[in-house]
C-alpha cells in the first residue's frame, strides 16, 4: 500500500496494491498488519455504505465528543472527498483538504478523528464506503458549512442541482464550531 501524505499531519491519500488480470481484479482494502506496519495503527467499529446520485453533498460533518476517524473509499461512481482539520492545538486548524476518489481510481482516503468530513457525489449512483473508529452518536455529530468563505473550498459544484440535508444547509461557519481537541 502507497501513503500519500496530504500536508496535515494525520491525513492521508492511500492507494492499495492492485493486482489486475483479464478477469479483473483484487485488492485488499483492509489489512491491519499492512495498515499497521504503513504507521496507521486502527481499529474499527462499524462500517457504513451511502448510495447517492450527482449533485448531492453529505457533510461536512463531525463528531463532538467522542470523533470518528473514517477510512472511506468509493465503489461505484465517484466524490470530491474533502478534510478539515477541526484540531484547535493543530498548527494547520481550519486548513481543508480534497481528493476525487472514485471506482476506477480505487484511491481511499484516511481522515483521523478531530476533522470534520464531507463528499460532492460527481456521478449518479455513487456507492461511498467508510469504517468508522468511533460509533455513529448522532446526538453528538455537528455539520460544518460546506460553503463557509472562510475554508473556501472549491467544491466543483458547475452545472450541478446541489442537494443538501436541511443539517448540512444549516451547518455552522467554522467561527462557530468547537474545537475536536
């Protein structure tokens, strides 16, 4: 597995190895002993799978207490996947990151907890797969907004209908939010 660091400490692209032959092909998408001796020592507790058509965006949200640490990776179709480090005593606090993961790029993206996470669905029936170190609180889970000025995230949102949660349309700027320390 290749670690492709992300410039926030923690958060990380990771490509697997592929093996491909003419009947397709295999990959492991977990390992613990790979993931371990990679520097991503994890253990999961639960694994959730969201189906959603172009134009729908999930996020960004968090949990607050008790975060999650996400491993998430896309089956089918493809996401803009973005990152933003929620960690008040992290030098780059606020800073966000993103990476297009889709099937064909078999890309899966590791986002630590203490970051708040979303995705832009590129393609109708995107299936979105994540493990979760954290169980899902959802008294706990917040949303950021996915289009504060201050992240200026650059969404590529052109020629899309964007559909949002009415959670995700009231999401709070990042002045707003509570540190995930």
């Amino acid at each position: 597995m290749k670690v492709i660091p992300t410039g926030i400490a923690g958060l990380a692209i990771l490509e697997p190895r592929l093996f491909q032959d003419d009947r397709g092909f295999f990959m492991e998408s977990w390992n613990s002993q790979t993931f371990r001796d990679a520097g991503l020592d994890l253990t999961f507790v639960q694994d959730n799978h969201s189906r959603s058509d172009r134009g729908v965006l999930r996020g960004l949200h968090f949990q607050h207490p008790n975060p999650q640490g996400k491993l998430v990776r896309v089956t089918s179709g493809s996401v803009w996947d973005v990152a933003v480090d929620l960690r008040r005593s992290s030098a780059t606090f606020g800073r966000w990151f993103g990476v297009e993961l889709s099937a064909a790029n078999k890309r899966m993206f590791w986002i630590p907890p203490g970051f708040a996470h979303g995705f832009l669905c590129l393609e109708d029936g995107t299936d979105f797969l994540y493990k979760c170190t954290a169980f899902y609180q959802p008294a706990q889970e917040h949303s950021l907004l996915w289009n504060d000025p201050a992240l200026n995230i650059p969404w590529p949102v052109a020629g899309m209908d964007i559909q949002l949660s009415a959670k995700d349309r009231d999401g709070l700027p990042l002045a707003h939010i509570q540190a995930c320390d």
